[in-house]
C-alpha cells in the first residue's frame, strides 16, 4: 500500500491561516502570547505615555534586566514599541506604543482583565480535576 503526501494548501499572498504550520502569522502569535510581552505591553499601554526602561521595569516583578531588554527590542523590531533616546547625561531613553502597538495593548488588556475576573473559577476547575485525578 503506498500513502500520498497530504496536499498542501497554497497562502494566498497578504493573506494569513495561523493554523497553518508555516504562515508567519503563527510566529506573531508565538511572540504576542509570550508572558513578558503581555504583561511590557499591559504596562506600557496603562500608562499611556511614554516610560523610562527603569519605571517599566519597576511595573513588572519578577523581570530580568537581560529578559525586559529583550522584550523591548523585540517589540521595537515588530514595530509595537517606539524607542526615543534623549542625548543628556546620563542618556534618557524612553519606551512608548505606537499605534500598532496600541491596537495589540486593546486585545491584551481584555484578555489581562479576564484572566483576573475568572482566575478563582479557574482555580476551582483545576482543584476539582485534580481531585479526579487522584481518585483513579
């Protein structure tokens, strides 16, 4: 018995299937859900002006230098963030949305609010299956 290759569905260009394994919509949605993101772009968008590295940081327990370093110029790089330096001494650099940006920072702070509304009932669920699971 021989198997045939399974056929390939052809992106139309401008066109995106993030359910397709190689449609680069999949790689935004692997970069947009990532915590760090979420919760620098949450930041960003609540204060609704432009931050220092530092107060960013500040808003965020639990980040690394290294790691919010590495959310920012990725964002930067996506064009979600803005990145002003301010020649002075010492050197001011500040952390904005742009208006891409800010469209991503509606969908996040939606979904930031009802993580934080059924995050008990999420529990619950967790606890309840658990208990299942022991019972088996």
């Amino acid at each position: 018995m021989t198997t045939q290759a399974k056929p390939t569905r052809q992106i139309e260009p401008g066109t995106y299937e993030a359910y397709m394994q190689d449609c680069p919509a999949v790689a935004l949605l692997s970069t947009i859900s990532n915590r760090w993101v979420s919760l620098t772009m949450c930041t960003l968008g609540s204060y609704g002006e432009a931050m220092r590295y530092s107060h960013v940081s500040r808003e965020i327990p639990g980040v690394s230098q290294k790691m919010l370093t590495q959310t920012l110029r990725m964002l930067e790089r996506d064009g979600m963030v803005r990145r002003t330096v301010t020649p002075s001494v010492p050197v001011r650099v500040d952390y904005a949305l742009t208006p891409l940006g800010q469209g991503l920072y509606g969908v996040l702070s939606q979904v930031r609010e009802w993580a934080a509304e059924k995050t008990d009932e999420v529990d619950e669920a967790r606890a309840h299956y658990d208990a299942r699971q022991t019972d088996q």
